[in-house]
C-alpha cells in the first residue's frame, strides 16, 4: 500500500559536510546574515524564547556579540514591555529624560551627594521645575574642596558653564566633545534649553567593547520577542515598547487559525514578524507572502517530547531544506529551531538552508540566562524546561501548547524539566560556537552564508561513520571547551 512507500527524513547526525576546495581561512569567513527581511545580525545564532534561557540579560548578551536574543512570553505584558525596555536602553547614547539623575537647585550639597550614591551615578545635571539646564554637579566638584560646606546649595558648589549637546549628536561627536573638555558627561538639550538627556562617556566607551553588537536605526541593541498568535494585545504592546522582531511562537504554524492571527498581526505592527514552527515544504508556502521570516522545527528540541507523545515530527535536517526549498525562492529567511549540540550542527542546518539558527540548551547553562546555580553530586548545573513542560505551563499564560487552563493531573506535556551543566559566560559558549561554524565555511570554500548555502554539500553518513565521528577508541583526559561526548 502507498502508506508503505515512506519518505526518508534526515537529521543532524545524519549527513556531514562534503569538504571542497578552498581559499577561505576560518577566521575570515563572514557570518553576518538576515534573520528576517529587515534585521541583520553579525553571528547567524539567537538564543531560545524560553524561560530558562532567554530574559533581557541573555538579549543584551546576545545583542551585543553579534546575535539576537528572543525574550520568552511566560511572563505578563507589562513585564514584557519592561524588559524590551531593559535591552533597547542598555547601550543607548543618550540616556532618556525619565532616566535621567538630575538634582534640584534647591538641594543641599549633602542632598545631592546622598542622591547621587544612592542611585550609582557620579554627576548630575542641575535642573530647575521648568526642564531648564542650570549648571552639571559631579561627586569630584564635592569631595576634594573643603572649601564648600555640605550644607551649601547646590548651586554653589556645581559648574555653571555646561557644556551641552544637541539630539542629533552622534558617538564620534559626543567622544571628542567630552576629551576636549575633560568630562565624563554632557547633558543633552533642545533648543530652549531644555533637558532631554545625558551622554556619558562610560556609555560610550561601552559601546566601544561591542563592535559587533547588533543595533537599530538609532544605536539600540535588537530584540526579538515571543509573541501568540492569539493575542493581539502582547504583539501590539511589544511592537510599541521597540521589539525589533516578533516570533509568533507556536508548536505548530500550520494551522488554520495560527496563519489567520499571525497575519493579523503581520498587517497591523512596525515590527518583522516571524512565524513559527513549521517543517515541511506546504507550511512554508502558506507563509510566504507575509512572513519576514520562518522558524523551522518540529519536534527536535533537546528538552521536547513532541514526538514520542504526538507521533509527529520531522528531523531536522530535513525540515529545514524543505522550508528552505520555498522560502529561499521568496526571500524570507529561514531559522533552524532546535536540537543543535555541536558547532557542527548549527552550520549543517546553514547548509540545509537556514540563515541562522537557534539555540536552547546550549545556551541555559550560562551566567546571562535566567536562574540560579545548583550544585548536584560536586557539579554545577542550571535549570532548563521545555515551554511544554509542566512547570512551564503551569507558572505562565503560555498557550503554546494548550488553549485552557487545565487540572493539574490533566496536562498532556510535550517536553521535559531537567537540568544543564553550568557554562559560565555566553561569551566564550557565542566565541566556541562561531568559530566552529567559521570552520565549516574553512572546509567548504565559502566566505559568506549565502556563497556557503549555495556551495555545500551533504554526504550521507552511516552509523559506523557516526561513531567515528565522535572522539573513539581513546579516555578523554581533558575537557575540550567545544565538545563533550554524550
Ligand atoms: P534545544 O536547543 O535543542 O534545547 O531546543 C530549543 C528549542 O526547543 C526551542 O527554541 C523551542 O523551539 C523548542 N522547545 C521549547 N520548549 C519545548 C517543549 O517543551 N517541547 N520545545
């Protein structure tokens, strides 16, 4: 019967890059690709919408070496909007107005020096009711000369010719403005004078740090954020609060209802929207014409059960190419979601047709994802849950993967609790990972993500070829910071 004659489907351990020719050292591959139609990242790689994996430390982690940090939707709307908040301002040039410390020309010296350690800052800007920049106070104008008493004004004691900075100042202006002055920071004000921010030099010299950081229009970091489809509100509060892209996130985008809200809310925000998960050629289609882009995976989260408890799935090797088949054709970028371990894996899925790829447990175990610590039998570990477990349903209003609150005995779970080792920061985990992606390129001949789509090849590989792969026939005496045997 036709049910018999079964396609194959292959996976990551399936299949190895075909080496070719080449003039490509690793270290100048370039890995700057499109996640969606409008936003582009210098490292192919966004960390999981998961609560253990990514709130707003784990996107301004991620942000700033190059990448894309999904915040999850376990939590309300009004702390969503905070912590897109908390990315979009963390490098911002110039601090908000609301943001901003200022002291009151009516304080004391005493006042002011109490209020500036309380909220850790070394100056501020001294402003009248009105908005109007009257002089700049810094904790170096107060401690070294005795000869102001701590119970003077304010005014006394702080400069009253400030030097200041128009809206429109960019870095570069800001960096020499304050060298030339010998100042750590300049108030930013409008025509009349008025307050509207502050620059700090420690701001810049942060962004500095991060030449690879990923930013908007105006100099803020990228974010991207899980969104419903089912919840018009979330998406409309996220795209206002900045969000850069929006993953309407579901288990299963091929469906009727999933399509119709996902394009609704396609049609109404500022924002990319990304819609996911599909894995076969005939979702992809359905999606086309108002994606900004496609994130592929049904099934092969490490943490996921989908498929032992549905029966349904698709590996992921497969699912990505099929997704890729069509979507390359329109131009919507393609993001490979799940079950990648090894460096190996991700630039595989890249192969397959992917433009970037996301990653979970890979990532759970730093310093920047969310949650504490713990220690089982002498070693280090942090949590890390499927968003269909238990626990994850239960403590959010995630409908990902049901549509009802349901009686605690009446969850049908698609994914597991369970722990990761601990890693330490992202940045070295980002570093490892990049690099041996670089190093397929290296082994392909290929400088660029899409000269590598367009040149890679996959040879099949046979479970003897798979043991070989791995390290084999030895004792690991040390621990490699890119590999661990499963
Ligand atoms: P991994 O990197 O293999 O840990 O996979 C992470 C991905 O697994 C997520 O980005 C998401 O698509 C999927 N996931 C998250 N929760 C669950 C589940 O509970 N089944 N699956």
């Amino acid at each position: 019967s036709s049910k018999l004659e079964v396609p194959e489907a292959l996976t990551f351990d399936d299949v190895l890059l075909r080496p070719k020719e080449s003039r490509v050292e690793p270290d100048d591959a370039d890995l700057t690709t499109q996640v969606s139609t409008n936003v582009e990242v210098s490292v192919p790689i966004l960390s999981a919408a998961m609560d253990t994996v990514t709130e707003s430390d784990m996107a301004v982690a991620m942000a700033r070496h190059g990448g894309l940090g999904v915040l999850h939707r376990n939590m309300t709307i009004d702390e969503m909007v905070e912590e897109i908040g908390r990315v979009k301002s963390a490098d911002e040039l110039i601090i908000p107005f609301d943001s901003v410390v200022t002291a009151d020309p009516e304080m004391s010296v005493r006042e002011v020096d109490d209020q500036m350690a309380r909220e850790g800052v070394g100056g501020a800007p001294v402003v009248n009711t009105n908005g109007e920049v009257l002089g700049i106070i810094s904790s170096t104008d107060i401690r070294p000369h005795l000869e102001v008493n701590e119970d003077d004004p304010v005014t006394e004691a702080m400069t009253d010719e400030v030097i200041t900075a128009s809206e429109d100042i960019d870095p570069r202006a800001a960096f020499d403005l304050m060298y030339e002055h010998k100042i750590e920071r300049v108030p930013v004000v409008d025509d009349e004078n008025l307050l509207v921010g502050l620059v700090t030099m420690q701001g810049i010299l942060q962004r500095r740090e991060y030449e690879e950081a990923v930013r908007d229009e105006d100099g803020r970091l990228r974010c991207g954020v899980a969104v419903s489809p089912f919840e018009a509100d979330r998406a409309e509060a996220a795209d206002e609060a900045g969000a850069d892209i929006l993953f309407i996130d579901t288990a299963h985008a091929h469906n009727k209802n999933v399509i119709e809200g996902a394009r609704e809310i396609a049609s109404t925000v500022q924002a990319d929207v990304v819609v996911g998960n599909v894995g076969t050629r005939e979702a992809a289609a359905e999606l086309v014409d108002f994606a900004d882009g496609i994130k592929v995976g049904i099934g092969p989260g490490s943490i996921c059960t989908t498929r032992v408890v549905s029966g349904a799935g698709m590996p992921q090797i497969t699912a990505v190419a099929q997704v890729a088949d069509v979507a390359n054709e329109h131009d919507v970028p393609v993001i490979a979601d799940g079950g990648i371990r090894y460096s190996g894996d991700a630039i595989k899925a890249i192969a397959a047709g992917a433009d970037a790829v996301m990653l979970g447990s890979y990532f759970a175990g730093t310093d920047e994802a969310p949650g504490r610590v713990v220690t089982m039998n002498g070693k280090k570990y942090k949590q890390y849950r499927g968003m269909g477990s238990v626990g994850a349903m239960k403590s959010g209003d995630s409908d990902r993967y049901l549509k009802e609150e349901p009686e605690d005995d009446e969850y049908v779970p698609e994914g597991v609790e369970a722990a990761t080792p601990y890693k330490g920061s992202l940045q070295s985990e980002l570093h490892q990972l990049a690099g041996g992606m670089q190093s397929g390129m290296g082994y392909v001949g290929a400088g660029t993500i899409s000269a590598f789509k367009e040149r890679s090849e996959f040879v099949r590989v046979s479970s003897a070829g798979q043991a070989e792969s791995h390290a084999h026939d030895v004792v690991i005496t040390d621990e490699a910071p890119n590999y661990s045997p499963d």
